[in-house]
C-alpha cells in the first residue's frame, strides 16, 4: 500500500509543476554561502551520505529531492563512490 501525501505538499508539488521553473532556477534557491558551507562539512566528515545532507537541507526548510542532493553534490565535484561489494566468508576460507 502507498502511503498518502499531505495536502500542503500535494499543493507544493503543484505549484513547482506549474510554475515550470528549470532544474537551474531551483538550484539556485540554495546560495553561493550555503553550498561552500555544506562542502566543507563533508570534507571534515560532518556528512558522510548524501542522505545526510538531504536530511540536514530538509530540516532547514528547503524543499529539494534525494536526486536534486546528488546533482547539487556532483556539481561541487563531489562523486558518489559505489561500494565494492565483498564475497561473504565461509568455513573453508578460514
């Protein structure tokens, strides 16, 4: 079952959609001194996933997407690294 949405996000969600702002003007809503600010905090580890970031944006009362963290995280050439992914071990290897 899907859970459902509240109405003041449903109305949110429909005003972004009608506004038709680009993904650039969005971005935008997050400032020069906010970005610097968040990229230094993952440099000293504060933020370790771009989940925590998202978490930390949305308590701070910007309304941006999981997806929208990662761009905004790319576009500070920050690169999600896929984890290497290690063969469980057994008796016999030990």
């Amino acid at each position: 079952m899907t859970r459902t949405i509240s109405k003041s996000v449903q109305n949110q969600i429909q005003l972004l959609l009608a506004s038709n702002m680009a993904y650039e003007q969005v971005m935008e809503r997050i400032s020069g001194l906010k970005k610097s600010t968040l990229g230094r905090q993952v440099i000293k580890g504060e933020f370790k996933t771009a989940k925590a970031v998202h978490q930390y944006l949305n308590g701070l009362g910007y309304t941006i997407g999981y997806s929208g963290v990662l761009k905004l995280l790319k576009s500070m050439n920050f690169r999600a690294k896929i984890k290497a992914k290690k063969p469980l071990l057994s008796v016999k290897d030990t």
